[in-house]
C-alpha cells in the first residue's frame, strides 16, 4: 500500500546525509520533499501541511547526538509525528451491554457486509464471544445471501427476517432474539447507497437511536483515497460514530486516507481489512503503521500472528525431533500449513525490516506453495516418514505423480535439507547457523 510513499520519503530523508547538524535551511528542503510524497499519496493538503510544520517545528534546535546522523534523527520525528497524527494508539473496541451490539455503516460496495463477517470471527476466536450477525440490508438483493454465506463459513448464526422491510424492526427482534439464546454481541449490518443521500442517513440514524449500540463503525474504501476522508466526515457529521474501518487496503491504492482520516475526522482508524478471506483482519495500530511507511517492518505484529498459530505442544514435538535428527517431509508440510494460515506471504514478509523494499518489484502468488504440497502428495507414507530412502528412481515416479520434473524434485529435496539443517542448529542451539534454505522453485517473480 506504502511503497511509493516510503521510496519518496527515504529520498527526502538523504538531503540530510552528510549534514552535520539540523537548520532550518537543511531542513527546508527535506520537508518541501516530505509535503509532496504526502500529497502524492493522496493525503489531505491541510493536514500533509500541518503534519510538515509539525515536524518544522520539532526538528529545528533539536540536539543531534554525535551518534546519530542528522537523516537519522529526522526520521525518528517523522516516525513519531506519523503514528501521533494516526491517533497515537490502537483504539479497542467496546462490547458493553447485554448483548453488546455493534452496528456497521458505510456505503455500498465499501465491504461493510465482508466487514461484519471477519469482526464476528475476530470476536468469536480471538474473545470467546457468542456472536450473532443480522442481515439489516434489505435493498441489496444479494446481501443477505453473502452474510449468509460467510455465516456458515466462520459458524455464527445470522438473523433473517423474510419480508419484512424495516430494517430498524429486524434490528430490535435480532436482539430480543439474542438475549433469549445466550448471545453476548450483535453485528447489524445495514444497507448503503451508491452515494450519501438524505434517505440512508435517516435510516440509519434511526437504527442507531433504536438499538443504541454500544460502538458505531463506519466502513469505508480505502481505495477511494479522499474521497473515502470526506464520506467518513458527511456521516460523521450526521451518525457520530465511534470509529473507522478501512477495507481494500491489499488493493491499488495510495494509503493516504490511513494517515488522513483520524486529523480531519477526530475518530479512531479501529480496524485495517485487506482480501476475502474471514481471517484477513487487523487492529489498527498507529505506531505499527508508522514503521511499516517508513519501511522499518512490524515485527510486532508479524510474531503476533506467528503466535496465533503457535502451538506449544507442537513445538515442544518438533524440538525434540529436530535434535535427533528426525525431521521429515510431514513435519515440513506441517510448517507450510501453519505459515499459510498466518496470511498473505508478501504481506507477512514486509513486517520484516527491510524486506518490504526488497520485495518491491516482485510477486508472490498465493498459491506459492502449490507445487511444494503436490510433489509431497505424491510421495509414499514411507518416504515423507523417511526422506533418505527417495532414491533417484523413486525422485523419477514422484516428479509424473505430482506433474513436476526431476529437476522441481531434487530443488525441493535441496530445500527440505537446507531446512532441516537449519531447524537442527535453532533447535540444538548451535548459533554458527548454516545458510538460510532458498524459497520454493517459482514463488518470485519480477514485475
């Protein structure tokens, strides 16, 4: 989402290089730079100005350590100033009530139905929570249906109620229903317009009024850059809402609604959604964000979702086979699941500092691991149980089992040794580390 921001902000950053101390002449220069890749990223001009004069500010007198370069200390105002003007913190959401009821809005085509479905999975995995969803849209044709559809994909009810067209009575029976069934949070998703009209803010401001949910969170698409600020502000204005959620952020977009939002809205970015799938769903944290712009990674968030997959069981299994020596193709394809339910590979590798800008002008399709899974596939159960005995002969039937040639074959025997020799000195705590295994045959391609 940031690539271009952050290249144009590193490029700013080196006016300084060299620059013995921090005036207000150097500094001039940097910070017209940094004004313009704001913009450029779509950025509000009134607040990419105030940013700048924010940093103006703090920069000039500032005392350079004979440690750190002037770039260096520039960077870290930025840094600072950047997550402060994205709201500082992660702003949590609040389930107060019996049942805590969460109502969605937004307009059309913003993911406001996709939205509901991952924050009830979120909130059913992640907090123990008995969600039911309320299909509120009754406008949409095909919108019931899709919440319907996501509903049994994560396993939470959703409340229906054929015929009826008051969305603000479907509402108020949803929670009656709710607190009959032992429910503890209600997800309203209601309908949107192709455009703010005066008929949409009175439903929905009605809704509110009858429901009084305990959060109101307004859904908007990030790809419509400022546009998706100056919607955000109109329903603010009318429905008071407790935060903001930013979807299609994996999409072609510049990302300065992200940093704009929060300054000309003053109301939490709580939520960042990218993709389909029902997992693909972020906290909103500012600092975080601000390091991943400024390309130093998240690893926070990326030993997070590491954790989430973790299974300390598991670990404690695979350590000890590790130090006999006994890791083999099961636990390999193991470790593939695992990294796949963590997210988009590209996506889990840019929260690695430095590796975002790396990875810049390449693709990695989701299905990276396809070839690795079917080549593993076609191997008996004694030979994942024991690689050693894969022999040429045996290399030969799995490559026209799986539809690979020799060559995939032994460059995928190659990685599982690296691999395993890797794994083997972590485990045994050996810290002259042999060379990282290479990723799967294929998975890179230059754009």
């Amino acid at each position: 989402m940031f690539e271009n921001l952050t290249d144009k902000l590193e490029r700013s950053f080196k006016i300084l290089k060299g620059e013995g101390r921090i005036t207000e002449i150097n500094v001039a220069e940097t910070l017209k730079e940094i004004r313009r890749a704001l913009i450029d990223a779509d950025v509000n001009y009134k607040v990419a100005k105030n940013f700048t004069d924010e940093v103006k500010q703090k920069a000039l007198g500032q005392d350079v350590l004979k440690a750190v370069k002037p770039g260096q200390m520039m960077t870290k105002i930025v840094r600072d100033e950047l997550a402060q003007l994205m709201g500082g913190t992660a702003t949590d959401i609040r389930l107060e009530g019996t049942p805590a009821v969460i109502l969605i809005a937004g307009l059309q085509g913003s993911g406001k139905t996709t939205f509901s479905g991952k924050l009830a999975a979120m909130l059913k995995s992640k907090r123990g929570r008995k969600v039911l969803l309320v299909a509120g849209d009754v406008y949409r044709p095909a919108a019931i249906d899709q919440l319907k559809v996501l509903g049994s994909q994560i396993g939470v009810e959703v409340y229906t109620e054929e015929g009826n067209r008051n969305p603000v009575e479907i509402a108020q029976h949803a929670i009656q229903h709710a607190r009959q069934n032992g429910y503890n949070v209600v997800i309203v998703d209601t309908a949107g317009r192709l455009a703010v009209d005066e008929a949409m803010m009175q439903e929905i401001t009605a809704i509110k009024a009858a429901v009084k949910p305990s959060e109101t969170l307004f859904v908007v698409d990030a790809m419509t850059g400022q546009d998706a600020v100056n919607t955000a502000k109109e329903f603010n204005d009318r429905l008071d809402f407790d935060g903001v959620v930013l979807t299609k952020l994996d999409g072609d977009t510049r990302g300065g609604a992200a940093i704009s939002i929060r300054a000309v809205v003053d109301k939490p970015l709580k939520f960042i959604s990218s993709g389909e799938k029902m997992d693909a769903l972020q906290v909103f944290h500012p600092e975080r964000m601000a390091d991943r712009i400024l390309g130093m990674g998240d690893v926070v968030s990326l030993v997070e979702r590491a954790q989430e997959q973790f299974d300390e069981e598991e670990a404690r299994r695979l350590k000890k086979k590790l130090v006999k020596d006994q890791f083999n193709f099961n636990d390999f394809i193991a470790q593939i699941h695992q990294i796949k339910k963590m997210g988009n590979l590209k996506d889990l590798a840019s929260m690695i500092p430095g590796m975002g800008k790396m990875l810049k002008n390449v693709d990695i399709p989701d299905d990276v691991f396809k070839q690795t899974e079917a080549i593993i596939s076609s191997m008996t159960p004694a030979e994942r149980e024991h690689p050693e005995i894969i022999n040429a002969r045996r290399r030969e039937r799995i490559a026209k089992g799986s539809g690979t040639t020799m060559a995939d074959v032994n460059r995928l025997m190659k990685q599982f040794e690296d691999t395993r020799k890797m794994m083997k000195a972590v485990a045994g705590g050996n810290m002259k580390m042999p060379k990282m295994p290479k990723m799967p045959g294929g998975m890179l391609r230059r754009r």
